[in-house]
C-alpha cells in the first residue's frame, strides 16, 4: 500500500512538473504573440486616422482590450468618440486615461465635452481646477470657457469663481555680460471688478537688485536698485493684453554719492502684450521626445516717472520640447530681444539674438531654469550715458532661475 502511494505521488509530481514546463515555456511566446498583434493593430489604427476614422475607432477599441491600462489608447479612442459626437463614451474613455495619468489636457477636453453634454456644474468644476495649471495655454483656455459661461448667467451667484487673485513672481539671474547677478521679485493682490476678470486693482511690492552695486556708490550698471510699493488699475481688453497705471513710493536701496533723498514718489503707466502656443506636459515613466511647438511674443511699453522715461520692449522666442520624462522637460528655443528708450540710455537701446534652454525640474512646481548664449549690438551713434569701456557689440551667458506662481 505504501509503495502503491508512494508511485501515484511519484507520477503526479512528474505529470505537474510537465504541465509547468509546457506552461512556462509557451507563456513568453503567447505574450510575444499578444504584443506583435498589437502593434500591427495599432500601425492600422494610425493609417486609417487619415482615410476612415470610423475604422480606426473599431482599431482602437480593439487595443483598448488587448492593453486597458494604457493611457495614450484611452485618450486617442476619447478623441475619436469626441469627433463622432459619441460624448458619453469619449468621457468614459477620457476618464480612464485621467486615473491612469493624471493631465491637465485631458481634464479640459472632459471640460469641453460636459458642456457638450449640457453638464455645466461638471465642467465648471474642472475649469476652476484647471485655473491653477502650470500651462499658461491651458489656464487661458479654461478662463475663456470660464467666461463664456459666466456671460450666460446660467451659474448662480454663489457658484462664481473668487474675483481675489495673487501672483508671486521671482527671477534672479547671473550675466556673464556684467559678472553679476541680478535679483528681482514682484508679489501683487488683486481684485477683478467684473465677472469676465476686464478691470481690476491691485497692491504691489517689488525689489530689483544687483550685486555689484555697492552702498555709498554710484551703480555702475543698469539695476533700479529700488523697494517699490504702491497700488494700480489696470484693464484687460483681451487675452494677452493688460494696460496699468500705477503709483507708489520706492525706496533707493544703493545711495546716491551727491546724497540725495533716498525715497521718491513712482509713477508708472504700462502696456504689455504676451502669449504664445506652449508643449502640454504629459507624465511618462521613460524619456520621451515630443517636438511639441514653442512659439511666444512678449513686448511692453511704458513711461517711469523716475527716470522720465518712456522704455519699450519686444522679445520673440520660437523652439520645440525635445524631452519629457516622469515629471522633467526640456525646450531648446531661439530668440530675439530689441530694446529702446526715449532717454538714449546704453542699456536700454539694443538689439540681440540668442539660443537656450528651458528646464522644468518638477512641473508642478510652477519654476523653470533657463540657460541662453546672445550676441548683440548697442543702437546710435552716441549712446548716453558712455561708459569708458564701452563696445559697440557685445554677447554672453545668462542663467535664470524663475518662479512664477498665481493663486
């Protein structure tokens, strides 16, 4: 009987040993089988986007299955469901992307398709989230809708977003054109008078700095050297566009050698223009090239009582993202900068040219660092004032650490 037991248990462990061996040795080419299939599904899936998209939504569905926890399928099916106006289904699939990778883009297109829906609470929810977004693309997207829908005056009052607003801005930076390095920071609280955030008034304080200027020395270098704090209106016609005025008192922190008062009364009037088409950041474990566009304008023009001067400014910029990985990115950009003012100031009177870097170390971090090389040339022919080693040409290497952040 023992040998009896001892031969069935001999045969059993055998038979299970086979049936593992077979198991384990096709499991690898059954995933293998599983993989290739779903590569040549999506190859089909991506031609047909161009000639049937009705093909490629039936493609999509199919890999959806083959790999459910894949974000980019979840997402490209949602836009797929979103051309054929099949919204229930777009949002399910946007929404499953969305817990799989969290993205600012995908929430505003799940925005986009609850209005669709006629779900407005829904969307108005996530277009107040998306008003803190690291991307000013899609902060300026999710306020325009914001105020599409507040025009409608289907939102109760108690339902409106805060009209209170605060930004801190800081961007010190070292010039190897002046070895030194510059400081300056801005912190503002406002208040928007109308839904759609037009006009509105605000306090200020800012510090511009440098380290070569010293105490009881004339600047050697252009820096205002200044506290400056006051309060302003200002009026924003359209996206992009603010007008300010603002008045104040600054406080010189490098003194004059001929003594004078260190306090002044300050009286700004300012117009600025800024926007641009920036890469969406998307989360990926592995380092990915995107070669998304990078194109933005930034002029202002404005008259400083202070100097009584009316200075003017334009700087475009064209570059592409060229990584992304988990939560870091990299642009590499060109740009331009021209510089003029009414006084006939050196500093204030160029033009250059330049190329550089944008590294954001941590997205949601709201700080980017960037590193750009320029060459340039000082404008007329008698530049006031003029410093003995003047050149008419000059060029360096900035670096720029830069913190902006609105609440």
């Amino acid at each position: 009987m023992i040998r009896k037991l001892k031969g069935t248990s001999y045969i059993f462990l055998l038979s299970t040993l086979l049936f593992l061996s077979i198991y384990i040795g096709h499991y690898p080419a059954a995933a293998q089988v599983s993989a290739d299939s779903l590569t040549i599904l999506l190859d089909e899936a991506y031609a047909m986007m161009t000639t049937n998209l009705d093909r490629a939504e039936q493609l999509f569905e199919q890999a959806v299955k083959i790999s459910p926890n894949d974000f980019v399928l979840h997402r490209q099916l949602g836009y797929l469901y979103s051309e054929h106006n099949k919204h229930e289904q777009a949002l399910k699939e946007f929404e499953q992307a969305e817990a799989i990778q969290p993205s600012d883009t995908i929430k505003l297109q799940m925005a986009f398709i609850h209005l669709s829906m006629g779900n407005e609470d829904e969307a108005v929810t996530l277009l107040r989230v998306l008003g803190d977004s690291p991307d000013q693309y899609i902060r300026k997207g999710a306020e325009v809708q914001l105020a599409a829908i507040s025009s409608s005056s289907t939102v109760t009052s108690s339902e409106e977003p805060s009209k209170w607003f605060s930004r801190i801005y800081a961007a010190p930076y070292y010039d190897t054109r002046w070895q030194t390095t510059f400081y300056y920071a801005d912190a503002e609280h406002g208040y928007f008078f109308d839904r759609n955030k037009m006009f509105f008034s605000y306090g200020f304080l800012s510090l511009s700095a440098d380290a070569k200027s010293k105490l009881v020395e004339i600047p050697k270098i252009f820096s205002d050297n200044a506290i400056v704090g006051g309060v302003g209106l200002g009026v924003k016609p359209f996206i992009g566009l603010e007008v300010r005025g603002q008045v104040g008192v600054a406080y010189d922190i490098v003194p004059d050698s001929s003594g004078a008062d260190r306090v002044h009364p300050d009286f700004r009037a300012l117009a600025i223009y800024g926007n641009g088409i920036y890469p969406n950041f998307e989360f990926h474990n592995n380092l990915k090239v995107t070669f998304e566009p990078l194109i933005d304008v930034y002029s202002s023009v404005g008259y400083y009582s202070r100097y009584k001067n009316v200075i003017g400014y334009l700087q475009c910029r064209a570059g592409t993202r060229v990584f992304e990985m988990s939560y870091t990115a990299a642009d590499l950009y060109v740009r331009s900068m021209y510089v003029k003012d009414s006084e006939r100031e050196f500093y204030n009177n160029l033009i250059d040219i330049g190329a550089g870097i944008r590294i954001l170390p941590f997205y949601k971090w709201d700080m980017y660092i960037m590193a750009e090389y320029y060459r340039g040339v000082y404008l007329g022919k008698n530049p006031i004032p003029k410093p003995e080693d003047y050149s008419k040409y000059f060029g360096g290497f900035r670096l720029f650490i830069i913190y902006d952040h609105i609440f």
